[in-house]
C-alpha cells in the first residue's frame, strides 16, 4: 500500500492505520482516552491552555459586552475598563508563555505560539491607550474613545488554524488532553455562567471506509484534516475540507490543474495523468460530516 499523507486514516483488513507524520517520529505521550490515565506532561499542557483559552475568551466576552456601555456613562466607567482589560491581558500572556512546550508534538507549541503572537500584536497598543498617566486629564469622550479602541482590538484577537477545537476532534492525543481534570472544570465552570444552552446539534456519523488492498486500485479513505494529500498511480490529489463541501485538485506538472467540488455524497471527479498516459482516478465522496470525510476511491492507472 502506498502511503497516505496529512492526517489520513486507511482500512486495510479491518484495521485501521494512521499515516505517518512527516517528521518519521511517533509521539512519547500517547494515552488512551477509555481510561483514567494521563500522561503527566500531557495532562499539565492541556490544562494550562485550557485555563489560558478560558481567561482569553473571558476577556473578550466581557469587552463585546462592555463596548455599548461607555457612551453616556461617567468617564470612571471606560477608566476602569481601561485598567482593566490592560491588566487581565498582560496576565493571559503570562499564562501562555508559562505553558510548556511538547517538543515532540509540534502542533502543540504552533497553537500556543499563535496564541502567543495575536495577544503580543495588541498589547501594546492596549498598555498605551490604558496608561494612567496618559488618561490624565482627558475628557470623557476622549476615554471613551480609548475604551471603545481597546474592546475592538481585544474582540479581534484572532484563533489559530488549526484551532483547539478542530485539534481536539481530529488528534486523539489533543481529545485526550482536552479531557484532563483541569480542561473538564474550565468547561464545567464557563457552562455554569452561561446558563442552560440548547443542547448541540447531532453530528451524522461517517460511514466506514471499506477495506482497499491498495490505492493503486480500489480503496477507501478517511480524511480527517481540513487539508490532505492522497497520492495513487503516481498523481497527488490535493484534498480541503470546508465545512460539508471536499474539494480535491490535481495538478499538472507542465502547468494547470483540475478542481472538483464534491457538495454531496455521490458527488465524484475523475483525473487523469494528461498527454498520452492512459487510465483515470475517480474520486468519489461518500460521506462528510463537519469533523471529516470519507472518499471512495478507484484507479485504473498503473502503479506510479
């Protein structure tokens, strides 16, 4: 079987695979999520990013709620936001810094690191316009102005690609992570302040994928990435998922590409080498939800 890149899974007689990182290397901190036991480093990583997503989204839910407020109110009112917000951002830098990095597992310090870097893009403006000594002596409006900044620039921190959330569903190393004592409080705790919600809306399951003796013939694969590479018969197909629409591209060496949307199941798109090569590669999707998709796939190319 050849090897299937960026997060595919394959089933090959009834098992099912996990493809190879790009680095060659396995993680050290593996855990099986039925069971009680965390990996200590795997443990204090995810409940520090927990606790530090937790202040963050805090922060930006208070200052959404705020930014209405100042217009019309004492110039005490957007001072203390000011003094605030200031602060408790300063705090969540120091929080994310304070996480360990995982070296071995390279997506755990990309997602703090990005983190990291929207927060300090900020902050700085957030500490001038916050500053004590610079409010002195401004009006009302021109404090207003300065709070009604900083809840813009706070609410526009932005969350990373990959995010926690899309981590969590497609690593079974971050799902565990995100199911340590300290993640479960944070999510039990913001739960509580919110109220009673709606419950969340089912997701459909996927479909199997069927066993395939190679991908140079018939198979089926599971894409739980939002983005893939599928190579059979010699020709790599570029897979992005979005949402419930797949999208698989090749392209040509000599120049130009075909670009499939596959919307609904049954959708399929057939690729060939191009010049005089014969046999095709049909993609067909036969099942999406929002955490992946499986693609059936059969090639009438020669192995490549």
């Amino acid at each position: 079987m050849g090897l299937v890149a960026g997060g595919l899974v394959v089933a090959v007689g009834g098992v099912l695979f996990m493809a190879e990182t790009d680095d060659g290397e396995s993680d050290d901190f593996s855990a099986d999520t039925s069971g009680p036991f965390f990996n200590p480093s795997q443990r204090d990583w995810g409940e520090g990013m927990c606790e530090s997503m937790a202040s963050l989204k805090a922060l930006q839910t208070d200052s959404v709620k705020k930014a209405d407020t100042f217009a019309g109110s004492p110039a005490s009112v957007a001072s203390a936001y000011l003094t605030s917000a200031s602060s408790a951002l300063e705090d969540i830098s120091r929080k994310f810094a304070a996480v360990d990095s995982l070296t071995r597992i390279p997506e755990t310090e990309r997602l703090r690191a990005s983190y990291l870097r929207e927060i300090d893009r900020v902050r700085p403006e957030v500490r001038q316009l916050s500053d004590a000594d610079g409010l002195a002596g401004l009006s009302t409006r021109e404090k207003t102005g300065r709070a009604e900044r900083v809840t813009s620039l706070v609410a526009g921190i932005k969350e990373p690609n990959p995010s926690w959330d899309q981590l969590t569903q497609e690593d079974r190393w971050f799902e565990t992570a995100g199911n340590s004592p300290g993640c479960v409080k944070v999510r039990q705790a913001e739960r509580a302040k919110s109220g009673p919600s709606e419950p969340p809306e089912p997701v459909p399951p996927l479909p199997p994928a069927a066993d395939g003796a190679s991908l140079d013939g018939a198979c089926e694969v599971r894409v739980m990435k939002p983005e893939a590479d599928i190579k059979v018969g010699g020709l790599t197909l570029e897979v992005t998922r979005d949402g419930s629409k797949v999208t698989v591209v090749h392209s040509y060496p000599s120049g130009g590409a075909v670009r499939v949307n596959l919307s609904e199941e049954g959708a399929r798109g057939t690729f060939g080498r191009g010049g005089d090569a014969t046999g095709t590669v049909t993609v067909e999707l036969k099942g999406v939800n929002r955490n992946g998709a499986v693609l059936r796939i059969n090639s009438s190319l020669p192995p490549g």
